[in-house]
C-alpha cells in the first residue's frame, strides 16, 4: 500500500472514531514532531506518538487537503476539529515506508 492509500485510510478510521485501528498504520518505531508556540516536541515510538492521537479530545476529526504525493511522503494542508476549540490548520508531512506511517511533522500554517 502506498503513501496516499496508507493515508487516506488512517485519516478515514481516525475520523470514524476508530483510533486504535487507525494506530495499526503506525510503524513500532514512529517519530513524531510536532511544532508549538516557535518549539518542537519529539515523540518517539508507537506508544508516545500513537498515544498523542489517543489522549486527544472525542471527536477529534483531521481533514486533510491540498495533498502532494512525492513517493514516500505524504503532505497536506491539514485541518484539525476538536470539539469545542477553534479550528486550526497545520501543514503535515507524513513519512510512509512499506504501508506503514514511520515519521511524522505537523507545524501550524
């Protein structure tokens, strides 16, 4: 499975709730980086980075669009619902090796 279709099935299983399906797609030793307020915060590994999408608010929904396919990666103007917190939109890379998610980079636009 390629990047696009790794893609488009996690956000699919993320948005209809099912997030430890959606986990599934992540590779055992996923790094995550994610950029707040002019610092980064490094997630490294299934547990810690998978776990960042499973302590996230109910109802969380990622909406990607304007999606580049360049082989192994995956970006995307992403925008991030979160009940009860204004919308937000991030720039994502993910990173898609053999049909699983092994990095990825969300920094706010």
């Amino acid at each position: 499975m390629g990047a696009v279709e790794t893609m488009e099935q996690f956000f699919e299983l993320l948005n209809d709730g099912q997030r430890d399906d959606a986990l599934k797609l992540m590779d055992e030793k996923v790094e995550m980086r994610v950029h707040v307020l002019g610092s980064v915060r490094t997630l490294r590994g299934l547990e810690n980075a998978g776990g960042w999408f499973l302590r996230a608010d109910k109802g969380l929904k990622m909406i990607p669009g304007g999606v580049r396919d360049t082989g192994v990666n995956y970006e995307c103007d992403l925008l991030v619902l979160r009940p009860g917190a204004a919308s937000q939109h991030l720039d994502a890379t993910f990173r898609v090796e053999a049909g699983k998610i092994t990095a990825i980079n969300l920094t706010p636009r």
